[in-house]
C-alpha cells in the first residue's frame, strides 16, 4: 500500500524535484530568455522612422581621415542639422577630454547657436585595475549648453543586452539615459526595461556623417523632423553590442532601439509570478487527475497541447502589450512530466539487465587474451582460445596440469609468483583484482613477459583461481622503441633535441654544485643545402650520417652529442671534463672537418660553424644555453664560416635592437613616416642641373631624422624590403612626372634594392609604372650595385635588356667597391657608371685614388658610358674631375639630399647654374 502511494505522486515529486533544481541554479533565466528572444525574431516590426542615426562609418572615416576627428566638423554638422530641420540632436561619442582649443571653441559656439537642443554623453567606465569606476562627462564649457545623458547599458551573464536603464545615478544626481532624453520620458523612479528587439535594427533609418557634413540635399531632406543619434557604427571603431537572436549593433543603433521602444510604447517588462504559480497549479492539478485515469499518450498530448496554447498566448500577449509572460518554469514542468511519463511507461529494470546480458556475451566472444582458471591445488580447469593462441597449448594439452607448467624462472633470480597469494590479495583490493607481470614459458621452451589479472572465489567445490593473461612482448618492445625513438634522432642515431635538454640540465646541476662550467657547442654545417638540391635528399642523409659518425668519434665519450634539426648539431659537456680549453676542443672540433667525409663512393668536403654558449655566462639553464648558442651560430656563419663564436651579451643586445628597429620600420611603413630627398646631379663644365638622387629619409616621430646608414642595411635584409623598394620607386617616378608637368624635365635616378629583382618581373613593373604615372622613360635612371648582379646573372641580364628597350638608363652604382667591377661592364648592358665617393674625397692628395679614377673615365669613354662622380665637395675636385674628362657629378658642393619643396625652390623656381650649396 505505501509503495503504490509512493508510485502514485512519484511524478509530481520528479516535478517538484525538477523545479527546485532549475530555480537554485537558475537555468529558468537563461531558458525565459531564450523564449523571449525567439518571440522577438516571430514578430518583426519596423522603426517609425522618428530615429536617424548619422554614422561615423567607413565611408566617412575613408574621406575624413582617421579618428578621432576634429571637434569643429561636429560643430558645422550640428549647423547642417540644424538647417536641415532635424529636432533634437544626441551625440553618442565622448567629450571629456579636450582637444584643439579652436576646435572646442567652435563646438560651443555651435552648442550655444542650436539653442541647446543637444544631448551630449557622460558613462561610468571601470578602472583597469578594480577600482572604482571612473564618471567621464562632457567638458564643462559643452555641458553648459547641453542636455546630459547617460550612455551606459548592462551586459547579462550571456554576453548580451537586453535592458536598458531609464537613468543612472552619477555621484549624486540621477542622470536619464540618452534614449529617455531623446524620446522626452521622466527618468524618476522608473526601473530598467526591455528594449524591444523585434523591431528590425536594419529599418532604422542611416545616413553618412560625411554625407551631412557636405551638404548632401537628399540626405538632409531625410532629416527634416527627426531626433538623430550622431555615433560610430564603423568595425574600426570598435563600439559593438551582442544582442538576441545572434545581432551585433554598433552602440548608436542601441540606443536608437531603445528609443524606438519608448516611442512607439514598448517598454516592455515582465509580468507578475502570479499568473505562472497559476499556470503551475493548474498543471499540476490537471496531471494529478488524469494520471491514472488516461493513457500516456492522452497525457502526452495534453502536455504538449497545454505548453504550445501557453506559448502562443505569451507571444500575442508580447506582441499586443508591453509586457513578457515568463513561461519557463511551465515549460520547464511540462518538460519533468513527459520525463515521468517516460519513466513510467519503460521496464528500465530489464532493459539494463538485457543491455549488461548482451555486453557481457559479445565481450566473451571477442576476448583475445588468454583465460586460465584453477582449482585450490592450482590446476588448469579452464583453457579458452585465447590461451592456446599464446601458449601454445590446446586445453587437451595443459587443462589438469599446475599453474607453475606456464611460468618461467626468473631470470633475475626472483621467485615466481604464488597464485594463491596473489588471488587472495585481489580480495581485498577495490575491484577484485591484482596485475602482476612473470615471465611465462610456451610449449616450444620460448620464454616471453607476461601480464595477468588474478582474481579468486569461492566456489561450490571450494575456493577457486583465475587470472586473464596477455602477451606483452609486442608492447615491452614498441615501449623500448618508443623510449629510444623520443630520445635519439632516427636518422643518426645520436641524441634529438629532448635528451640534449635533459642532459644540459642534468650537466648544469652537477656544475652547479662543484663551480665549474659546462660548454654547449652548436653546430651548422656550411653549404650543405647545395649537396641536397645538387644531388638530392638520399646524398644528404648520407652526409648527415657521416657528420654524426665523426662528432661522435671526436667528443670519444665526453660529452653529449645530439642532432638538433635539419643540419645543425650539438655537443654538450662538462668543461671540467673535457681535458681541454672550451676554446681549443671547438677549434679541434671545426679542423676535424677539414678532411673529406666519405659516403660510399663520394667524398664531401663540408665545413662547419660553431657557436658556443658556456654556463654560467652563456646561459643560466638549458634553455638559454640552446638559444644563446644558435645566436653565437648565426654570428659565426656571417663573421667567421668555418670557425667558432662565442656567445657574448652584446650579440644578444644587437639581434634584440635588430628586431626593434624591424617592428619600428614596420610601422613606419604603415603611418607615412618615410620621405624622399632629391640630391642634384650637374654637368661639371658649367654646373647645369641635368637629374636627382631621389634618397630615403626616416622622419621618426621621437628622434626626428634618422640616418639612412642606420636603418637601410635591416630593412635591405627584412621582409619590408620590396615594400620600401616599390614605394620609392612609384614616389620618386610621380615626383619626376610633376616636376616634367611642370616644365622641368628633370632626370632622376633610383636605388634598386635586391629584392626587387629577386621577387617579380622588374622590367614589367617598371612598364606599369610608366604607363601608370605618363613620366618620360628617358627621365628615369635605375642604379644598381654588385649585391644584385652576384645572383642568377641570366635572369638579371634579360630584365635589364628589356628595360633599357623602354628607355630607361640604368647605371652600376658604387663603381670599384666590388670584386668583378670590371667584368659586369662587360656583360651586362649599362648606360653608364657612377665613380663612388670613397675614391672622389682624396682625389687631390691620394695618387692612387686619382690613378683610379682617370682609369675609370678613360675605360668608360671607351665603352661609351657615361660616368658620374659622387662626394665632391669643393670646386678643386669638381675642376680636377673635369679635367680628367667627366662630365657630370654630385655632392655636397652642389647641394646636399633635400625635400622635394626645397629642391624646387632652389634650383627649379628659375633657370640657374648649380654653384657651391
């Protein structure tokens, strides 16, 4: 009787239960805002059209500039809007801070000339490390001619907005949100309410600031009338809000939305627990009744029935009125008595029983590992499949024979394990059971490791053994392998970079303790990407294997070698041990490869660099050893190929001002900060201007001007380069075309950079860019130095044959500076050369340099180029150079590199001869 009175409210319990849990972890919120945010998305209405929202967006930002803009445009839009017939006007944008003082001005004047119809914002915004909230208002002179409103919105838990407050106390006044002003609501003693998000955020109307702010007269014409919100909706600009059903709304188009609920009298807000307790009740009372006097399905029915019949009267009620029936705890209930009625209707009972019947049969067919019991004398009574698979027995074979026939001795001399023992010990263990490892013997003699499960019961002919075995042999050997594998480098066997860490550590521990040093050399083979592309990977490993085999021999035990990647290796030891200076085992190390290395029927000759990082110096772990040791490698392969480098802290420090200067070019590329300096080029004999060097200068917004020398050799070796390159190039080529517009024809001459050539087809750039600026190919001269020719001569002689076709001059830049000067004047096609300045300085006093230079222009003369002379700075060299037949030069003495303003006022304002600067 009492079970069947239990069985009877069982439902109704599960309910209470279930409302309970929901109401103390309040999943009931997130589940009312989920229906309510499905009701908006089911009635969609459109904004009245009362709420413009001027945008500050990307076509504005495009044509203004970037932001923050001045404060005098937002004084000529609010007299734009004003003209324009607009009511009144709230900015969403901050005013707390100054700015230009005759812009702040003109936005007063402006204010006070609009009559103070403005509402401008103030927010609370939270202070960065916890404390209290910081109040930003509009700067005293704004507020005093305008309406104050507060901009500030509440995020819920889920990341979204859904209320919006009528007002706000900031210190110790209450201040009404901005949409309240707009819509000119009391703010007093009013709580927050839902904006109500079925209305479409698309069917506000927009316009563009830009628009506005030039007049446009079918934009204005949209403002006649209207409340506007003056706001960011741009992406860059950042101000976005989530709000229901997956929309984000810049803030401007928030606020509009709450103003539009206010409007158009949706301020909705929830309605009392009264009608839901209600609801539940009757519910409750309903399922009370029918539950044993109708069949589940009826019930069924009935729940679903009564839950969309209550849904349905919610949303029309939404729909009609300003309220929001919470239906979540209804359905939430309904819900819990399908659950019951599930429950009721399912015999859970023998459906697990028939699951756990079903599981255990085919895990019993699948088992692969060998199953033995025993009886109390340890005697095999049960032989499965699985047992002969690995021993080798069939059960005719071993069932009646003891347990031991399977066990081998150990062969370290242990005993073998006791079954009895063992199974008895799995009594008394959580589970059962007890894993033990032996070695077990099969029918043919091999012994092999053995894993087995002993368990032990009590059965009807007493007490009775079992235990699961498994073949382990297969596994010990892929864990050996798996160790190995995780410590050594497959292809050479030597240490990888894991088991060099660890031994470093271990090295550095025991230096530790004992004052001494321990040494890290790591190792890059030289020109070993050339043995790969030459004769392919296989060669290589070869060569890998070979480069393992002889550190290996040199270290004799030492110290630890290991392979880090690809072709860098390394050695790490312990300086006390090492039976020699660190200095003197690396150089050792380094003339062990001065002999071949023999790979089959090929020798290789293949040098190394060394970099050395030495504890405690070089690095007080095993991690800056390794990253000190690879910067001391690379210094070594640029300064000292072949030879060793130490790590000091100043290659660290360089590398580190390296990659600084690399992260302020980068943004120097992107803020504008590079110009272009002209230096004149004359004709000697009557110093008339004949070109320009167009000339890269760094305007750094801290240190002013900074030296080409100083930045141009990181970014010639940085990704920045084409970039930098293709910008001078098109600056210097529009800079000529204006100049030519202008009616100075004047040639100016470019610096190639490398990558240039090596990135692109630069004949074809050049091409565009002449089509693209109209300059005259003739005024265009490109200058290029050794560094470019060195690679791929092929490639770099067509490109400059096609670009002398367009008439462009190119010209062999620092002449005499290089290696093989003279045979380039020979194969490639050149317009001429220009003398570098380091021979033009003492041209007066050094015979040697004078020597130099009037061979220069005399083999030029013959070859039929033109020779300019670079770094004259006074009239004794320019005169000398004259008459040792040069026609054209620069330098100081004409005029230094200067902005392109400068260098029109100076020598383009009138026809002039170029004298002393």
């Amino acid at each position: 009787m009492q079970e069947d009175r239990v069985k009877r409210y069982r439902p109704h319990i599960l309910v209470v239960i279930a409302l309970a849990v929901v109401l103390s972890t309040g999943w009931h919120g997130a589940l009312r805002n989920a229906l309510t945010d499905l009701r908006f998305a089911w009635q969609s209405r459109a904004a009245s059209g009362n709420v413009v929202v001027v945008a500050i967006d990307a076509p504005s930002i495009d044509q203004i500039g970037v932001w923050p803009w001045p404060r005098r445009l937002h004084a000529e839009l609010l007299h734009k809007l004003e003209s324009a017939g607009a009511q009144d006007v709230a900015f969403d944008v901050d005013f707390s801070t100054p700015s230009d003082p005759a812009s702040d001005e003109a936005f007063v004047k402006a204010l006070r000339e609009v009559g103070g119809s403005t509402i401008l914002p103030s927010f609370r915004q939270p202070a960065p490390n916890g404390g209290a909230a910081h109040i930003n208002r509009p700067l005293k002179p704004f507020s005093n001619q305008s309406w104050p409103a507060v901009v500030n919105v509440a995020v819920e838990s889920d990341g979204l907005v859904r209320r919006y407050p009528v007002g706000e106390k900031l210190g110790d006044a209450l201040m009404p949100s901005m949409a309240v002003v707009l819509a000119g609501q009391d703010a007093s003693r009013r709580s927050p309410f839902l904006i109500d998000f079925s209305i479409r955020a698309a069917s506000i109307p927009r316009v563009s600031y830009a628009d506005v702010l030039h007049g446009d007269a079918a934009t204005l014409d949209k403002l006649r009338d209207k409340k506007i919100i003056v706001g960011a909706t741009a992406l860059e600009l950042g101000d976005r809000f989530s709000v229901p059903n997956g929309g984000i709304v810049s803030g401007p188009v928030l606020q509009a939305l709450a103003a539009e609920s206010i409007l158009q009298h949706r301020m909705l807000r929830w309605t009392s627990d009264a009608g839901m307790i209600l609801g539940l009740g009757v519910i409750c009372l309903l399922m009370m009744y029918s539950w044993r006097r109708l069949a589940s399905g009826y019930r069924v029915a009935v729940l679903i029935a009564a839950g969309a019949a209550v849904e349905l009267t919610a949303a029309l009620v939404q729909a009609r009125w300003p309220f929001v029936v919470d239906t979540s705890l209804f359905h939430i209930a309904i819900i819990a008595y399908l659950t019951a009625i599930a429950l009721d209707e399912i015999d859970f009972r023998g459906l697990l029983g028939r699951i756990a019947e079903s599981r255990f049969h085919r895990i019993a067919m699948s088992l692969g590992d060998g199953l033995v019991c025993t009886d109390a004398d340890h005697r095999i009574t049960v032989w499965n499949p699985g047992a002969s698979a690995i021993f080798g027995y069939m059960p005719a074979e071993i069932i009646g024979r003891p347990f031991d026939t399977l066990c081998a001795a150990p062969a370290d001399g242990a005993a073998r394990p006791s079954m009895r023992d063992v199974a008895r010990q799995a009594l008394l263990v959580p589970g059962g059971a007890v894993v033990v490892e032996f070695e077990g013997r099969r029918k043919n003699g091999e012994t092999f490791p053995v894993e087995a499960s002993f368990s032990g019961w009590q059965g009807t002919d007493g007490f009775q053994y079992g235990a699961i075995l498994r073949d382990i042999s297969v596994r010990k050997r892929e864990v050996e392998r798996v160790r190995y594998l995780a410590e050594h480098d497959a292809l050479t066997g030597l240490a990888n970079r894991n088991m060099l860490h660890a031994g470093l550590a271990s090295l550095i521990a025991a230096a530790e303790r004992r004052s001494s040093g321990v040494a890290l050399l790591v190792l890059g083979l030289d020109g070993f990407q050339q043995i790969n592309d030459m004769l392919g990977h296989s060669a290589g490993d070869l060569v890998l294997r070979a480069v393992a085999e002889r550190l290996r021999s040199e270290a004799d035990g030492k110290a630890v070698v290991a392979r880090l990647s690809g072709d860098e290796f390394a050695i790490a030891l312990d300086c006390a041990e090492a039976g020699e200076p660190i200095v003197e085992f690396a150089e050792r190390i380094a003339l062990a490869f001065e002999a071949p290395l023999a790979t089959g029927t090929r020798q290789h000759r293949v040098r190394i660099s060394i970099g050395v990082a030495v504890y405690p110096d070089g690095g007080y772990n095993a991690d800056d050893l390794l990253s000190n040791g690879h910067l001391a490698l690379s210094r070594a392969k640029a300064t000292r190929r072949g030879s060793h480098v130490i790590f000091e802290s100043a290659i660290r420090q360089e590398l580190e001002n390296r990659l600084t200067l690399e992260s302020e070019l980068a943004l120097a590329a992107d803020h504008g900060e590079f110009e272009l300096f002209y230096q004149p080029q004359v004709r000697l004999v009557d110093g008339d201007l004949v070109g320009a060097e167009a000339l890269i200068r760094w305007r750094h917004p801290v240190r002013g001007y900074v030296s080409p020398g100083e930045f141009m050799p990181v970014v010639n070796t940085s990704a920045l380069s084409e970039r930098i390159a293709n910008w001078v190039m098109e600056t210097a080529c529009r800079q000529a075309r204006a100049w030519e517009l202008s009616g100075n024809s004047v040639r100016v001459a470019i610096n190639l950079s490398p990558s240039q050539l090596h990135s692109g087809d630069l004949a074809h750039a050049v091409a565009a860019l002449l089509d693209a600026t109209g300059l005259t190919p003739a005024l265009l001269e490109l200058e290029v130095t050794e560094d470019i020719l060195l690679h791929d001569e092929g490639r770099v002689l067509d490109m400059f044959k096609r670009i002398q076709e367009l008439g462009v001059r190119v010209l062999f830049d620092d002449f005499g500076t290089g290696y093989a000067s003279l045979s380039y004047l020979k194969k490639f096609p050149l317009d001429g050369l220009k003398i570098d300045r380091s021979f033009v300085l003492d041209l007066l006093t050094d015979s040697d340099d004078a020597a130099i230079v009037g061979s220069t222009i005399g083999l030029s003369k013959q070859l039929g180029l033109s020779v300019v002379a670079e770094g004259i700075e006074n009239r004794a060299t320019a005169d000398f150079l004259i008459s040792m037949g040069c026609k054209e030069g620069q330098g100081y003495f004409f005029g230094r590199p200067m902005p392109a303003d400068a260098f029109e006022r100076q020598f383009l304002a009138q026809p002039q001869s170029v004298s002393a600067a």
